[in-house]
C-alpha cells in the first residue's frame, strides 16, 4: 500500500484541526471530568467505522454521484451542530459544569458522540473523497486497503481525541471551582457550534 506514513501524518492533522468532534470531546471533559471526555473520545472514534464501512464497500462512489444523498448527509450534521449550540446558549452553566446540573451517564455520552460523528460531514467527505486516493490502483481487494485505512484512522484518533479529553478534565475541574466562567465559555461554545452548521449548510 503506497503512501501509508502519508495518510497517517495527514490523518493527525486533520484530527488535530479544530473542528465539531474535537470541541466535544473537550466540552464533555470540562463539564464531567476526564473519564466522559475519554468516553466521548472512543465514541467519536468507534463512529469513524460508519465512514470506513461506506468506503469498503464502494457506497463512496453512490454518493459522491448522487447530489441529493450527500446534501442529505449534510443537512442532517448541519441540524445537530444548530441543535447542541442552542442548548448550549440556553445552558445556564458550561457545558453542564453547574452544582446542580446532572452529569450524563458515560454510555450516553459514548452514544451521543457516535451518533454525531456518524452525521458530521466533515468525517464523511474525508472518507469519501480522501480514503480512496491512498489505494493501490491495481489492488485486488482495495475494499480490505480501505478498511485498513480506516483503521488506522481510528487509530491515530482515539489516541488524539483522548489527548484531548486528558487534559479538558484538568481544565474542568478548574472552572468547577469558579463556576461564573462556565456561562461565558457556554456562550462562545454555542455561537460556534451553530456558526459551524450554518456554515456546514450553506456551503458548496
């Protein structure tokens, strides 16, 4: 397989790029501590193997051709990065960092997390787009290259987005003891979150 050191080197740039599944991964470990971050972490990780199935079995090629599959996709991830930002706007703490406020269950957040990496679209055009160019032309599987591919993806990711999670926890224990920032970072955090679905629909 041509190019793999490639492929990771470009992999963990663009995992380390700010995006949706990264700030969440860090909102989850300000707002519960590093055990919910590293839960969001693997849940974000466990969902690229939606993205890598897609590519294995050739479906990239189906939506790559057909407008309305994508732009389905897109909407849809565009919808949930609306979603969380006005909850986070309406939050009266960041990111649930309130006294009061009930943590969520680590399996939920591990849920939660799959569930948006699968509609991020971002995730989706790198699979689509991206994976393919690093298969050998006149493979006799490149299902299996892709898949392995993919795996190396995940890889690289989970040990990135816990990296992530890690060091949240440290910032969130620090905000749990001066709760008046938590509504200022819940107000950037929102405006971002739907700035990004905004973007995500409008684009080309």
């Amino acid at each position: 397989m041509p190019n793999l050191w490639l492929f990771l080197l470009t992999s963990v740039a663009i995992t380390l790029a700010p995006g949706p599944d990264n700030m969440q991964v860090i909102a989850r470990g300000i707002a519960q501590g590093r055990r919910a971050g590293l839960a969001a972490a693997a849940g974000f990780t466990f969902g690229c193997l939606f993205h890598t199935t897609i590519a294995a079995v050739g479906l990239a090629a189906v939506l790559r051709s057909s407008p309305w599959a994508f732009q389905g996709i897109k909407l849809a991830g565009a919808a949930y990065l609306i979603w969380i930002g006005i909850k986070a706007l309406r939050a009266r703490g960041a990111m649930a960092l309130a006294n009061d406020a009930a943590p969520q269950p680590l399996l939920a957040v591990f849920r939660q997390s799959v569930f948006a990496n699968m509609l991020n679209p971002k995730v989706t055009l790198f699979f689509l787009v991206f994976l393919p160019q690093f298969v050998s032309a006149d493979a006799a599987h490149p299902g299996w290259q892709m898949l392995l591919l993919g795996l190396v993806f995940m890889g690289q990711t989970i040990v990135v987005f816990s990296a992530y999670g890690w060091f949240a926890g440290v910032l969130g224990a620090w905000l749990k003891r001066r709760p008046g920032a938590g509504r200022w970072l819940d107000r950037v955090a929102g405006a971002i979150f739907i700035g990004l679905g905004l973007r995500v629909a409008l684009q080309g």
